[in-house]
C-alpha cells in the first residue's frame, strides 16, 4: 500500500474531475458517506438541472426530498421498459435512458449513486466525472451515524432483544455492513486510473 494511499485512509484528497465528454452532465462518484448526495445539494434548486440519485431507483425511500418526482417519472419509464430496475453491467442501459430523460426536459443532469460503479468500462459515463476522495474513516464513520437512526429497523431490534440490547445488535448489524466502505477506497483508485489513462476521441 502506498504512502498516499495509507493517508487518504484519515485525511480528505482533492476530488478528481474527468472530462469524458462535452455532454451536459456531472457524475459523482464515491464511497458511501463521502459527501455525493451532499455534493448535489447546490443543484437541486438549480431549475437548469435535474439531480438523480441511482440508488434510489433501486429502493425508493417515502420522504419529501425535491428529487422524488423526477425520480418517480424515471423509475417507471425504466420499469415500463425492462420490468425493473436493471443492476450490474446492465445498469449501463438505465443510465442511458436516464439521460435521454433529461433531455428531452431540456435540462442539464446531476448523477450520482454506487451503483455507478457497475458500469464496465467506467468511461461509457457522458460528460465530467467527479470523483469524491473524502478520508475512508470518515466516510465509515458517517454511513453508520447515517443509517443507525432509521426507526423501522431499530425498532425492530428492539422488538427482537430489548431497548438495550437492541440497539447494540443494530449498531453491530451496520458496522458489519458497513465495513466494507474501509476497502472500497481502492476500487476508487482503479477507476481513477482507468479514467487518467482514458483520452477523449476527437
């Protein structure tokens, strides 16, 4: 492991921005808890874009985010077309439609998500990639701050063991879960990689 890789475990990096295209859109990508949804907040009242949270598609939340009715729009287009919303290297056909959404709205797209990730190779993405490098810790430390609070599965801890013990085995379930976000700060290297060595066809 290198010098700067050890760092980045603790201490926040500059993001990393990749024009692939001249395509009105924006990519954000990075590991959960390092800040994508919080990036997008400057552009979601911005009537210019519309802002698409890809996960989200895959698990709508019941909230009032601004989002939600593009989403919405979105999702059963998607399902309409392939009867779901496609995951793995066939997420690639989602993000396509998405974008031809946004289009015919006339707007300029804000896009983010992990389930980015799964598009092989990454440079199929249109227009800029920005790439969030925050402090791994960091990012671990707030996907469980994030999802501990959820009501419905804390209570049903809490039904399970007790007040007590129930939210020791919900803290315990997400850290579990969670782990893996202290690894994934090499897969974001890879695609940083593959996006440096990428060169923009004339």
């Amino acid at each position: 492991m290198s010098k700067e890789s050890k760092i980045y475990r603790f201490k926040d990096r500059k993001d990393y921005v990749k024009e692939l295209s001249k395509d009105e859109v924006i990519n954000i990508i990075g590991t959960k808890g390092s800040g994508k949804t919080t990036s997008t907040l400057n552009f979601i009242n911005d009537d210019s874009y519309i802002v698409v949270n890809c996960d989200r598609l895959l698990g709508m939340p019941i909230d009032n985010t601004i989002e939600d009715q593009y989403l919405i729009e979105i999702k059963d287009i998607i399902k309409e077309k392939y009867g779901k919303v496609l995951e793995g290297k066939d997420f690639i056909n989602c993000y396509w439609d998405i974008l031809e959404f946004i289009r015919k709205k006339k707007k300029k797209a804000m896009i983010e998500g992990n389930i980015i990730y799964d598009i092989k190779p990454i440079t199929e993405l249109k227009g800029t990639v920005i790439v969030k490098r925050t402090g791994v810790i960091k990012c671990f430390i707030r996907a469980i701050k994030r999802d501990y609070p959820n009501q419905y599965f804390l209570n049903q801890e809490i039904e399970k063991h007790g007040k007590v013990l129930g939210r020791f085995y919900r803290l315990k379930k997400i850290i579990k879960r969670r782990k893996k976000v202290l690894k994934q700060y090499h897969e974001i290297e890879e695609i940083i990689k593959e996006l440096e060595n990428y060169q923009k066809e004339n």
